[in-house]
C-alpha cells in the first residue's frame, strides 16, 4: 500500500467527513463542538462498537459525534486509509478506515493527513490530490 501526506482540504473536496459515511445521517458540526465542549469521552473504535446498537439510530450517532470529539482532543494522528474507486473517468473517493480521525482532523484545522491507499486501480494519485508527497511506511 502506498502512503502518502495530502492536503486535509484536497480530500474534503472528494469526501465531506460529517455528511458522508455515517450510515446515511449527517452530523453536525454544531454536535461535535457541543461533544467537545462536554468533554464526551467515546474509546471504542467502530469495529468494536457497532455490535452494540441493535439498530438505534440515535445511540449510533451519539457514538460517532463523541468519537469524533474525542479524536479531536487527541494526539493520535494515525494514518487514515483511502479507497479510490474509477467510474467512468472520475472517481469515487472514499475513506476506507478512519472516518472519525479524518472528521476530528477537518474540525481541528490540520492542514494534512497521512494516509495509505488501496491500491486497487487507485490510478493517478497526483491528479486527484495535487499535494500528495509519497511518504515511506513508517
């Protein structure tokens, strides 16, 4: 897999970290600050937790507005992992593992994100994301 630092921005424009990939609710920026500022704790990755709601919309959301308040506080910056899928001759973007980090980096102003990406027909990396700087596997 290939790593590379991109523009935080570059991949918002592909991606919008609080309306995409929260099983078909948004969230709002408003939420995650009122989180912040509570001082929401939420631990659990996704994969750990998404067992747990039985279908509860709210409680599923609760999670994701907390994790992400929780990320934002954070010094764990791990890389977040691109799927980029050709259609036609654009491609769909999508954040394959770490949707919450991406989201708390959006929120916090990062100015880039390490990332991989799958290498599936990933194509041309500089023409999606003019920023991207190859990085080695750290």
């Amino acid at each position: 897999m290939p790593f590379y630092r991109i523009k935080t921005v570059e991949i918002s424009a592909h991606f919008d970290p609080l309306k995409d990939g929260w099983s078909g609710e948004s969230i709002s920026i408003e939420e995650v600050w009122a989180a912040i500022d509570e001082g929401a704790i939420e631990n659990r990755n996704w994969n750990d937790a998404k067992y747990n709601f039985n279908g509860n919309s709210l409680e599923s959301k609760a999670f994701h507005v907390n994790r992400i308040a929780t990320l934002y506080r954070s010094e764990i910056k791990d890389r977040i992992i691109l799927a980029i899928e050709p259609l036609d001759s654009a491609h769909n973007v999508r954040i394959h593992d770490g949707k919450h980090r991406f989201a708390a980096a959006v929120i916090r102003g990062d100015e880039f994100v390490d990332t991989g990406v799958l290498e599936e027909e990933c194509g041309d990396i500089l023409k999606l994301f003019p920023s991207a700087v190859e990085m080695e596997e750290a």
